[in-house]
C-alpha cells in the first residue's frame, strides 16, 4: 500500500456500532436509488464507501444527516431512530461533520476569516475559539495562508480548509465526500495523513466515499462497495479487492493497491 501505511497508528478497537442504517430504500422519481441497504459505522473505524457515479454515495450521506429522508428503513445514530429529526438538530446532538464534494467556504473571506466564520457559529466563548482556530492553524500549517482569499487558494489548500472548518466543533462522525476528486498525488498523499491523523488523536469516526478506488483503499480501515443500490462487497481493503462480486462489477480483473 506505499508509503501511506507507516503513517496508520492503530487501527479502530471498538466494534461498538455508532450509525445505523436499516433497511433503507430510497426512490427519486419512482426510480430506486437504495435498495433494502443495511449498514453498521463502528466507533472510531475510518469506513470507505466505494460506487461507480451515481450509485448513492452522496445519497447516503444526505441520508445520515437529515438532508434526505429515507422512503423506507430507519436511521440510527448512537442508539437513536432519527427518522424524525430535523437537520440542525441531528448535527448538534451527534455532532455530525460534513465535507461536502464541492463548496463548503465562502471564496471572498480570506483563510483565517473562514475559520472565524464557523467558530463564531459553534463556539460562544470568544477565548475557546481563538483556542480552537489556533489549533487548527497549526494542526494544518495554515500559518502562511491566512490572509489568502479562499478563491484564490489552490484546490487542495481549498479541501484542507474545509476540512478544517468541518472540526471547529469537534465531530464524533465525519462525513468527507469525494474528498480526492480532481487533485494531484501529493495533495491526496497530504489529505490522506490528514484523515490517518484525525483518527489517532481525535476520538472519531470518519465515512469517506470516492468513485477511484485506489486513493480511499490506502486510508480505510473498513470498505463497502456499492452497485445497483446495494453492498455487494465489505470487509477489509484486501478483502475487498479479492472479493469476486467486487471484482466483476467494479474493479474489473486487473485491480490491485500496491
Ligand atoms: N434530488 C434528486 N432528484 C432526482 N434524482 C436524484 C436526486 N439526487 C440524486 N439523484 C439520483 O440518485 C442517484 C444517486 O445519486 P448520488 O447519491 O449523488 O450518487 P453518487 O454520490 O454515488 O455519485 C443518481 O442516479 C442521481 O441522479
Ligand atoms: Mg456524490
């Protein structure tokens, strides 16, 4: 797996279940997008979602965060139905994060005014935010930036920012999706030790989907593949190239991560 394996401290320990999703179908316009889908996210696992465009990563997502109610089935987050739940609440109480594929900052503030931006919005106390965005600061090497407007940042100075305005309030489950998409090798290789780290000092469990398989195989503890609404493969990276579903409809034969 390159040189990315050094950096991966432990992988998860606990097998507790932190989200749910049980027996969802979700249809848009009479077209079944998920199927009867049944899926566990553990505590503190890093989970990849893999799927072809258009299979529902993004779906799933809307799914855990209230952004999308399901036709059938229930969501379930730390023990908790959240069918009903708004939005709002259901980032508050589970304290959800989200990094969506595109967006997510405002392009005109500078670096530092976006992180300010998101604190005043989670953080009442004005010294726990200046706390909070310092840490970031250094977490991300963001000291030469910040003045920068973010329309101006390069694409990946853009994704490592909002993923840092995604922790300013701490997310037990962070949600990044297609967090590679359209970035050079070592832009992946930094946001890739960026997920790795979160994992072995923040206490939280991180769901990331991509469409290339190679780039979120290096970084997860846990995959699942999706074809035609459905998992059809999940287990460990290596179990999940070797799986035979798998291979037929979506690595293809020639597949490997090494
Ligand atoms: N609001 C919507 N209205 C109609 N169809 C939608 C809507 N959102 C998503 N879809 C369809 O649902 C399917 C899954 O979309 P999405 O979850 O975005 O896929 P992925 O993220 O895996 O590329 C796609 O076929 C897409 O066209
Ligand atoms: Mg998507």
């Amino acid at each position: 797996m390159g040189l990315i394996k050094k950096f991966r401290i432990k992988s998860y320990k606990a097998e507790e279940t932190i989200v749910e999703l049980k027996n969802i179908s979700v249809f848009y316009n009479k077209r079944q997008i998920i199927d009867n889908l049944n899926l566990k996210i553990r505590k503190q696992e890093i989970l990849g979602m893999l799927g072809p465009n258009g299979v529902g990563k993004s779906t799933i997502f809307n799914l855990i965060t209230g952004l999308k109610d399901p036709d059938y089935g229930d969501i379930i987050i730390d023990g908790i139905n959240c069918n009903k739940l708004p939005i709002n609440e259901r980032f508050a109480k589970f304290k959800l994060g989200l990094v969506p594929q595109y967006g997510g900052l405002i392009h005109d503030l500078s670096l530092l005014d976006n992180l300010k931006l998101v604190s005043e919005i989670h953080i009442k106390e004005k010294e726990l935010r200046e706390i909070k965005i310092n840490k970031l600061i250094s977490q991300f090497e963001f000291e030469p930036l910040l003045k920068i407007k973010a329309k101006h940042l390069s694409g990946g100075q853009k994704k490592k920012l909002v993923i840092a305005m995604s922790l300013v309030n701490d997310p037990k489950i962070l949600l990044l999706d297609e967090p590679f998409a359209a970035l050079d090798i070592l832009t992946i290789r930094m946001l890739q030790e960026i997920i790795l780290n979160l994992q072995s000092t923040e206490e939280i469990s991180v769901v990331v989907c991509d469409h290339q398989a190679r780039d979120l195989l290096n970084c997860v503890d846990r995959a699942i593949v999706l074809s035609n609404g459905k998992i059809i493969a999940s287990g460990s990276p290596n179990e999940v190239i070797s799986d035979k579903a798998a291979k037929n409809q979506y690595f293809g034969d020639e597949f490997n991560i090494n």
